[in-house]
C-alpha cells in the first residue's frame, strides 16, 4: 500500500515492547530494510539520518514522530493508524528475498563529523546465524533478555537469531543508558508551578487569570504543588504581596495540588499572624499547605518591621521554631500594653500536625546546612549557583539532616527554574528571548535601587555600597542591553527549563543526577498569559514522560528479570556485566545463566574471573565490527586467562594482519586487523569513496575467494596457538560501553559551535578507573567558552553515549612541534577541577597587577591570575558592572560592558585596553602609587579571607 519493496529503507522509531518487535518483522517480512532510530536519540541527529537515508516511510508510535518535523513521507502511526492496520490481510506479503537484498541499514559514529549508515544484507546475516549456531548451539525452550538499543546491531542477536531459533524473547524495557548504569532518571522528580509576575506586564482586567487558571490545570494535571512568593511595594513580583490571601483563592478551585509560600520574608511579618493565616488556608484547602521561608533582603520590604533588617537572619530561624510550635499548636507569651504577658495560642487549628517548611537561600551552603540541622526543606535557584555547584551544597545539606538525627528521609530539595516548553528550540528561544529580557529589566531596575542589599554583591564598607549604587545609576543604555542580553543567554543555555521536551529532559536528568526532588516551574516571565497557559499542556508532556521514564527505570532490575523469566541468555557489554554484578540478587542471578556473551569493547580479565565465580554456564567473548554483520569471532572463556583474546572467525569468515603496505605479518607480531568473507557488508550508504576506502579490493582477498577485505582499524595480532588478541585502534575511534565512536565526531560538534576555535576530545579513566569521554576546547578570538552551555548544546545532535563527562575551556590547546594539537599534553581534569581557584599566573606589567586586584576584590579572592575566566571565577553579567565601575575610578580607563564579556581575562583586557586609543588606557598611565595601593588592599583582603577560614593556604 505505501510502496515497501525489496530494498525500500523504512525508518523504525517505537520505543522498545512488543510493538518494536512487531514492527521489525512486519518490514522485513515486506521486503523492506530496516533503519533503527532510537527514540532517544536526539531528534537532529534522527533527521539527519532520515534525510541521508532517503527513507520514504516511517513507522512511530506515541509522539516520536514529533522528533522528525521535516519529513514528508508516508508515516504509519501504530496507534493512530491501529484501525487501517487492523483489515489489512493477515497472509505475509509475498516476497522473495536474494542474500544480495537488503537487510537493514545502521549508522555509526564518523570521523568526518556525520555518522555514516552501514548496509548489511540477508547474505550477511545468514552466514552470522549460521556461525551463531555453530558458537552458541541450538536450545529450543531457553529464554533471552534482550537489553540492547535496535540502533546497536548486537540487537539483531537477541532479537532475530533469538525469534527464529524458538527461544522465548523477553524484552528489557528500559533504555540501554540505564541498563548500563549510564544516563537516564534514576527516581521520580515532582514538578510544580511557580509564580512572580511583573505586575507592569499583566494585563489591568485580568491579572490573575495566569495564577487561577495555571492551578485548575495543574491540578487537573497532576502536578505537585503551585508556589506563590512575597513580594512588596515594586513591580517586580508586585502582584503577590500576600501568598496567603493568593494561596487562599487557590484553595477554594483546586482539589489535590499542593499549596505552597515561595516564600513568606518572616522578619516582615509577625509569626503570630502567619500561623494564623497559613493554618486557615491549610483548613480552605484540606491540609495541602506547605510554606518555604526567606529572610528578605530588599529594604524597602523593610518598612513592615524595619527593626528586623540589621538581625533579619537570626530573626528568620528563630521564627521558624516559633511558627512551627503555633502550628503544633503550643503557646507563647506576648506582651500587652501595660506590660503584662499573656500566653496565646492561634486559632483555627490547622489540618496538619506539622508544617512542611522549606528554607530559601541564594546559594549560601551555610543556610543549606542551616536547614538541614533544623529538618527543613530546601527551595532555591540558579541566579549566580550552577548545577554543578548544587551538588555539594546539597550533599552538605543531607549531610546536616543526617548528623541532626531527623530520620530516615533526607529532605527536599526544591529549584526554582524559568520555563517554556515547545516543539521547537529556536522558536521557543525566539518567544522567551523579549518577554525575557523585559523580565530581566525590572529586576534589574530593583537591584540598581538597592545594590548593596543585593545578596550576589559582597561590600564591606558604605563607601563601597555608594559605589556600587552609582556605578548602576550611571550604566548606558548600551551596558544595560548588554548585561540583560547576556543574562538571557546564560539563563536560557544552562539555568531555565526551556526548548523541546527531548532538551528539557537533559536539564531534568542533570537535576536528578545533583539530588533535586522537585522542579517549581516559573511560567510567568511576561510571555502573553494565553500563550503561557496553551504551554502548560508541553510542560504537562515533559512532567508525564520523565515521571514514565523514572518509573521504568525503578522496575524490575536485570536480575529479577533474570529470575522472573527464567532467562538462559543473556548477551552485553562489560561495562553492563559490571553493573549487574553491582546489584542486588546478581550471584543468584548469574548463576542460572546458561550463556553469557561479552562483547562490544575489550574484557577485562579481572571482571572475567569475578563472573565466572558466579557462574556455572558458558562465557563467550564477542568480537566484530558493524561492517562485517555483527560478531566475526568468539572465544569461550576456560576460566584461566590472564589476557582475553577475541578469539577465531566465524563460519565463512577469515582475520588478515596486515602491516602499513597491506602485506601479512608473522604470528606473534601486531598490525591492522582485515576481515573476509561472507559477512563482510556491502558498504556505506551514499559513501562511495569512503567505501572504496575501507572496504578494499585487495589481492589477498581473490585467493581466499572473496571479493574484498574490511580494513577494521583495529591493531590485532594472532597467537601461535591461532587465536586472534584485541591491541587497539590505529585512529582516533574508541569503543565505550559497547559503542563505537569516532572521537572526530565529537570534535566536529564542538567545532561547529559559535566561538570554539580548537577542540580535541579523549578517553581518560576517573579515579575509580572507569573510562569517560573529555573534552578540550579553545576559544576564538573575543569569544567567552561556557562548558556547560557547550554540553548542553552538543546533546542537539549527538547520542547520551557521545556526549563528554566533561568539557573544559582553555585559553589555549597544547601543539606538538609540527602544531598538530598534543593530546598527551592535554591536562589532567583534576588540575582543572576546581574552576573558582585562580591559577596565580604571573601578571606582566602594572596594568595587569591593577587589573587582577580589582578582580580579585569584586570576586571576594585571595588573589587572580593572568589568564583567569571573569565568569570561570564565579564572576556574571552584575558584577561586571561593578568592574567597569572601578577600572574609571582606579586607572581611569573605560571599557563597556561588552568589552568586558569579550576580554574576560586579565590578558585580553589588559591587551585591550592598551590597544584601544584611549591615551588614559595605556599601562604606563597607571601610577606606581596607584597599583601599589591596590596591591596593598589585596594584601588586606587576603589576610582578611584567611583568617575567616583558617587552614586555607
């Protein structure tokens, strides 16, 4: 009916279950071959495989066809289209099928930067399962547990060989990143709705419709709870002064969500009257009150109780214990006009015994041990605190709640993040970035009123905070565009919520992975209130799918499958057998195997004894590249081995090592690995010269009988004993967690990135020596580097198992002689891990000395270095103006707010401004005098951070 005949490519994107299964069939029983695309690959690299496949039909289910919004093919909907399906005729096609046809299409990693699709026909495979046969043997009545991804080819064994040798087939639902420990949710996050409008945005007719209508749908949703903040006498956050009044209202239309304060300032209110009002909104609501504290830091709010300002954090716990004893319904004393005390205790009683409270901080750890100590919750942000940095604050936090003996939970932590879910990444950026920004203005406006209150400043004198206050006045219209310009940048890249579902879940995983529980979703930035309500059905969609994808991920694990399905076979990586062995259950498990096949990257002989202490059945090692269709050569472990090898070839297949001139070398001697025979595939799709490239008609080949020879790339050499052993890659291609990836790859990605000038990327081992991708990066000229934006940006078009544990910005990339860049050189990331201690390069001349002490005073340092990151010091768009501000005052220079983020370094600007024709820029302006009084005041500063943390050198 669609056209699928012999050869036609039919791409596949169901997620694993019986469907996939189905579907796999039904395009092979067509005739067709078929093209895998993992549903959770991201949707940019699944378009292009797409488009460089030509495919002209493609088989969905759910909404992974959302992942392709270019193609305009034919697409078969398994569930939309279940009813046309269903009257098709239940006889299979008539096909006859050649062992030249072909059987499916799989795309690998490619040095050129594009993955490149690999055809393998029916001949290929049946020689593969003829040689499975001969390895594995026939065992009608076993069990598989299939774990494998479709888009790896070891699938077409745990799925196909499987099938048609009458084995019972019982499929791993969860992705192949958590069956190997790697990537995905491991717990559910809650998600809530969070508010703190600009009141100058709302419309005057209806300013809460976002408020009331957002909750009736959230709730209806299923989302965990809806925040309301504190705000007084100032646009931004200017509709809530109240959240009790506001949570009160949404009490009265809600009937299941969680009513929450984000947050009450206690030191501007009487513990007395909040008790009062949170328990009746508790009572409204049915005991769905919950309320996070904050000390305030906004004078103004002050008015209220301005005697609280100057003790406003000791007054914020001590209020805590008193609103918590009301709420338990205790007394406490009060005075009366003429002195005497009374006790009194509020009314009416609440529905909860004890109030769920949460402790707001900025991202000071002392407030997150502060909380911890007292059994409080934890709600906070990504304003001047990156997510990397949330992972020790709140494994300080848990630590607190530990040692203070609450119990066995460990508390919660809650992020307040700004978000905007759609289909589109650019077109979600281009409808946050003005509401954004204008968003970002009358914040901004607050903090200019206000800067020395402002917790993301540091002053130490109200000399200093009348600086500060000026230096906002005086900001051009040009500095402010700037600052907000790059404040949206950095919130959208790597501190909001914002894009696809696919890049959203990135941001969720990372979450997850630092210990969050909840994420409370601000959705009113100014984005127009019906536009902002139509995406709470997206947010609805990415809630619903990680709420999915953690449930399946804590369901059953590889060994109680094992022992639920009575499994025989099993095949996977080391890095999964490693993993298996890890958890709970695996001796029993293991030890009902009958076959446990290894393979996909290089066997361990340690893990290969550890296994085999376990088991009583067979362990096989696998070896063979994509190329040559699936597995070329088995050993079976004997259980003495101190080196692994690959082992001999398969039925029809034959190994050559080969030096540099393609001409054999003597057993016991290494070279490159060529592999013959009937498995060899017919070559890359659409890659002609790359094909003729790898895939070589070489002399040796013809007197063997076969037409061509794989160059594998890999460095083997045979034993005397006739086995083949495993040595390397002769290129940059590694294979991790069973993945083959061309590190030229990745290298492409970050190049393509803006600002990247040079990037190197290799496998180094951690301190638990598990192998992880690393990447280096070097910035273009003026161009600032954000590593975590960079790997944010590279999961757009490469797969989970490409992406870098790391990425890390240098000014510079090490060369060899011949100015290839020197990987060996490349530093260890421990000597990088720290990315807020200086490096205490020397400083060159007295522009730099003066650069460094201004740095070093506005980041709160001991000391800058000359080719230290502004922004890798912990320094961001606000405190820039507090630089440009000193630099006119101290060395009577100016450089604009976008000079500063293009010369983030002390170098660069100090280069800058040498060079600017600004005759007051040049070093020799700046009076010894001068740099010898700021060096001075370093010198206190840094005495002074020293005692404050003694044991700091």
């Amino acid at each position: 009916m669609l056209g699928v005949t012999t050869g036609t490519i039919v791409g596949i994107c169901v997620p694993r279950g019986v469907p996939m299964v189905v579907a796999l069939l039904a395009i092979q029983k067509a005739g067709g071959a078929y093209l895998p695309l993992d549903p959770e690959y991201p949707s940019e690299r699944l378009s292009y495989q797409v488009e460089d496949a030509q495919v002209p039909v493609l088989v969905t289910l759910g909404d992974t066809s959302s992942l392709f919004p270019a193609f305009r093919g034919a697409v078969v909907r398994l569930d939309e289209d279940a009813s046309r399906i269903a009257v098709q005729p239940a006889s299979a096609p008539m096909r006859h099928l050649a062992s030249k046809d072909l059987a499916y299409v799989i795309y690998t990693s490619g040095s050129t930067g594009k993955p490149k699709g690999v055809m393998v026909e029916h001949g290929n495979v049946l020689n593969f399962f003829t040689g499975m046969d001969q390895r594995l043997g026939r065992r009608e009545g076993g069990a598989w547990l299939a774990v494998t991804s479709l888009s790896f080819d070891i699938s077409v064994l745990e799925i196909c060989w499987t099938l048609t040798r009458g084995l019972k087939l019982v499929l791993y639902t969860g992705d192949d990143r958590r069956a190997s420990g790697k990537g995905g949710l491991r717990r559910k996050l809650d998600f809530s709705l969070f508010y703190f409008a600009s009141d100058e945005a709302e419309k005057a007719h209806d300013k809460y419709r976002l408020l009331m209508e957002g909750a009736r749908r959230a709730d209806a949703f299923g989302f965990e709870a809806v925040w309301s903040p504190e705000r007084h006498f100032h646009a931004f956050g200017g509709l809530y002064p109240n959240p009790a009044v506001a949570s009160a209202a949404l009490a009265s239309i809600t009937k299941r969500i969680q009513i929450r304060a984000g947050s009450v300032v206690l030191p501007i209110n009487d513990p007395l009257r909040v008790a009062e009002e949170w328990s009746l909104v508790d009572n409204l609501s049915q005991g769905r009150v919950g309320i996070a504290f904050a000390s305030g830091w906004q004078p103004n709010d002050f008015v209220l109780a301005p005697q609280n300002y100057a003790d406003r954090k000791q007054v914020l716990m001590d209020g805590i214990e008193t609103v918590r004893a009301l709420w338990r319904g205790e007394s406490i004393e009060r005075p009366l006009a003429d002195g005497r005390k009374i006790a009194v205790r509020t009314l009416p009683r609440p529905v909860q015994k004890e109030l769920p409270v949460w402790l707001t901080t900025a991202g000071n750890v002392d407030t997150w041990i502060a909380a911890g100590k007292i059994g409080a919750n934890v709600l906070t942000h990504l304003l001047g605190q990156t997510v990397e940095e949330l992972r020790e604050k709140v494994e300080a936090y848990r630590r607190a709640w530990s040692a203070a003996g609450h119990g066995p939970r460990e508390g919660r932590v809650t992020i307040m993040l700004h978000a905007f879910v759609g289909d589109c990444d650019h077109s979600v950026r281009e409808l946050v970035r003005r509401p954004m920004i204008e968003y970002l203005r009358s914040s901004v406006g607050l903090v200019k009123s206000f800067v020395a209150s402002f917790p993301t400043f540091k002053t130490n004198s109200a000399g200093e905070a009348e600086e500060m206050s000026r230096d906002f006045e005086k900001l051009s219209a040009e500095d402010l565009e700037a600052i907000l310009e790059n404040a949206f940048e950095r919130y959208f890249e790597t501190s909001g919520l914002f894009g696809t579902l696919e890049t959203c879940e990135r941001m969720v995983e990372r979450l997850e992975s630092v210990g969050i529980d909840e994420i409370a979703c601000l959705i009113d930035f100014g984005v127009d209130s019906e536009l902002a309500l139509e995406h709470i059905d997206h947010l609805n969609r990415l809630r619903e799918h990680v709420t999915q994808r953690a449930e399946a991920a804590q369901g059953q694990s590889i060994p109680e499958l094992i022992a639920a399905h009575g499994i025989t076979h099993l095949q996977c990586t080391p890095s999964m057998a490693a993993m298996i062995l890890a958890q709970s259950g695996s001796a029993e498990a293991l030890a009902k195997l009958e076959l446990l096949m290894i393979g996909g990257e290089a066997f361990p002989p340690a893990l290969a004894r550890e296994l085999r202490a376990h088991m009583r059945g067979r362990i096989i090692n696998m070896y063979g590249p994509t190329e040559t269709a699936i597995w070329s050569s088995t050993y079976e472990l004997r259980g003495d081995e101190e080196q692994i090898p690959i082992g001999e070839p398969i039925a029809n297949t034959f190994f050559l090592v080969l030096d540099a001139y393609g001409q054999p070398v003597p057993s016991g001697l290494s070279g490159e690995l060529w592999i013959g025979g009937t498995g060899v595939a017919r070559g890359y799709l659409h890659r002609a010269e790359l094909s003729a490239e790898r895939f070589v008609h070489h002399p040796l080949a013809a007197e063997l009988g076969a037409p061509r020879l794989y160059r594998t790339g890999d460095i083997a050499r045979r034993r005397d004993d006739g086995l083949f052993e495993f040595l390397g890659r002769v290129d940059q291609q590694v294979k991790l967690r069973g993945y083959r990836i061309e590190l030229g790859e990745i290298e492409a990605a970050l190049r393509a990135r803006a600002g990247v000038h040079e990037a190197a990327v290799v496998v180094r081992k951690d301190a638990s020596s598990e192998p992880r991708l690393l990447a280096y990066v070097s910035p273009k000229p003026g161009a600032v580097l954000a590593p975590d934006a960079l790997r944010l940006e590279l999961r757009e078009s490469l797969p989970e198992f490409m992406i870098p544990a790391r990425v890390m910005a240098l000014p510079e990339l090490p060369h060899t002689p011949n100015q290839k860049i020197d990987r060996k050189a490349l530093p260890d990331p421990e000597q990088l891990a720290a990315p807020k201690a200086p490096s205490n390069t020397k400083l060159e001349d007295d522009l730099e000395r003066a650069i460094a002490a201004i740095w070093a005073e506005v980041l709160t340092l001991p000391s800058v270095g000359r080719d230290d990151n502004f922004f890798d010091l912990g320094g961001h768009s606000l405190l820039t103006v507090q630089v440009q501000g000193r630099l006119k005052r101290q060395l009577s220079v100016h450089a604009s707010i976008t000079d500063l983020f293009r010369f983030p370094t002390v170098r660069s600007l100090a280069d800058f401004l040498r060079n600017s024709g600004d005759p007051a820029s040049s070093a020799t302006t700046v009076s010894a005098e001068r740099v010898q009084a700021r060096q001075e005041g370093l010198d206190r500063r840094r005495a002074l951070l020293q005692r404050r943390q003694p044991g700091r050198s």
